[in-house]
C-alpha cells in the first residue's frame, strides 16, 4: 500500500475517534431527554435551564436527578426561578419520575390530567404559584403520593372528597388558597395512616366533621377560615395530635 493512501487511512481513523459518541458515554434515557426539552421550550426556555443543552447528558443537566441503575429520570426540582407559562404536559412523558417540584415559579392555568400518567410519583410540590381552578379529583389516583402541596395558590370551589383515597399520604397542604364550603367527612376516612392536615387560609364554612375524631392526626391546621363548632372531639388521653391551630374562626 502507497505510503499516502496509509496516511490518508490513518488520518481518517483520528478523526473518526475524536467525534464525540454519546451514545456511549451518555446514561440519560433519549425519550426522558426528549420530555425534558420539550418542557424547556413550555417554560419559554429560561436561563435558569441553560444547562439543558441536547448535546449533554441530560442525568448531569440542572434541577434533574436520574436512577443509578436505570438512568430514567426520577425527580424535576424547579424553584424560585423566573418562570413563566403553564404546568407543561410534557411532564407527563417523565413515567419514572418520583418527585416533582415546581415551587414558587410564576406559573398560571391548572393541573392537567395527563399527570396521572405518573404512576410512581410520591412528591408533588406545586406551591407558590398562581395555579387556579378547582383542586382536581383525579389527583387521588397517583395512589403512590406522600406528599401532595398546593398552597399559596389560587384554587377554588370544594375539596375533593376523593382526596381521602389516598393510602400513604403523609402531608396534604391546600392552605392559602380561596377553597369554599365544608369540610368534607371522608377527610376522615383515609385507608391508611392520618395525613398532616394544613387548610389554613381558605373560606371554609361549616362544622369540622366528627369523623375526623376517628383518626389521629399529628398535625391539624384549620386557621384563618369560617369554621364553627365544637373541636373537642379532636383530642383526648388516646390522641396523638402534636400541632393544632384553630385559631381566626368561630368555634365554640
């Protein structure tokens, strides 16, 4: 072989090796990847996402978390950035997420029922935005959830009586938005363990329901509403309720 087409040959090979391959080197799964960045563009793609670049691992990108194992993306923590826009539906394209966070964005509009795609999901942080409508029912079938927080939002309209479906919730925060009517009975009627009550804030009206006394919350917070009654069935020698505020209602 000529010494020129060896050359050429060796020269080529060089090159070859010295283009990137991230299909080797790269662990985050490409339709997680493809979710990710439509979610970018829905968030009329931020600075504080800049990271987010299609040429990079997107397991290594900002506010992202990926499995050691699987590499799909397993948590979504936004907050405190400047924001704008709507919860995306993309979200719904992350299967594997565990938690999402989108807290003290400037986010508007509602919660979209493709979130239930999510059937591994356990924290759902949608605080400190401008969210409104009402509290979706459907949020009771993410049966996985732990903790689910939609204060110092702008929902209205009743709370769902299908919130209490949920089995291993541990904390439900509806405070500080503009919920109206009664607290409903099958709040105390949860499957599992007595979730951390946080309700404060609201215009709710009407009596406690005494089926609350059948569970032992630890925490209860029903400030700041329009609620009358009695709440002395709420305690007790056999209770193990550590925080209770009732305070700015018209209770007996």
């Amino acid at each position: 072989m000529p010494a020129s087409n060896l050359f050429i040959i060796l020269l080529s090979l060089l090159s070859f090796l010295s283009l990137p391959l991230p299909s080797l080197s790269e662990k985050c799964h490409p339709d997680d990847k493809k979710a990710l960045l439509k979610i970018k563009k829905a968030l009329n793609n931020p600075y504080d996402l800049i990271s987010w670049d299609p040429k990079t691992d997107c397991c290594e990108w900002y506010v992202v978390d990926c499995d050691r194992i699987t590499h799909h993306i397993v948590q979504l923590h936004l907050f405190a950035s400047n924001v704008s826009g709507q919860i995306p539906a993309a979200v719904s394209e992350l299967p594997y997420l565990e938690l999402l966070m989108f807290h003290k964005l400037n986010l508007t509009g509602s919660v979209p029922p493709s979130i239930t795609k999510l059937t591994h999901l356990k924290f759902l942080d949608v605080s400190w935005n401008h969210l409104s409508g009402p509290v979706p029912q459907f949020l009771s079938q993410l049966k996985n959830l732990t903790l689910l927080d939609l204060s110092f939002n702008n929902f209205t309209g009743s709370i769902p009586s299908s919130l209490s479906k949920f089995q291993n919730l541990g904390a439900l925060h509806l405070d500080r938005n503009s919920l109206t009517g009664n607290i409903p009975e099958s709040l105390g009627r949860f499957t599992g363990q007595a979730p951390d009550l946080y309700l404060s804030h609201n215009q709710l009206t009407g009596e406690i329901p005494r089926t609350l006394g059948d569970l032992n919350f630890t925490v209860l917070d029903f400030s700041r509403n329009k609620l009358q009654g009695d709440v002395s069935f709420l305690f007790g020698t056999n209770k193990t309720i550590q925080i209770a505020d009732f305070s700015r209602n018209m209770l007996e």
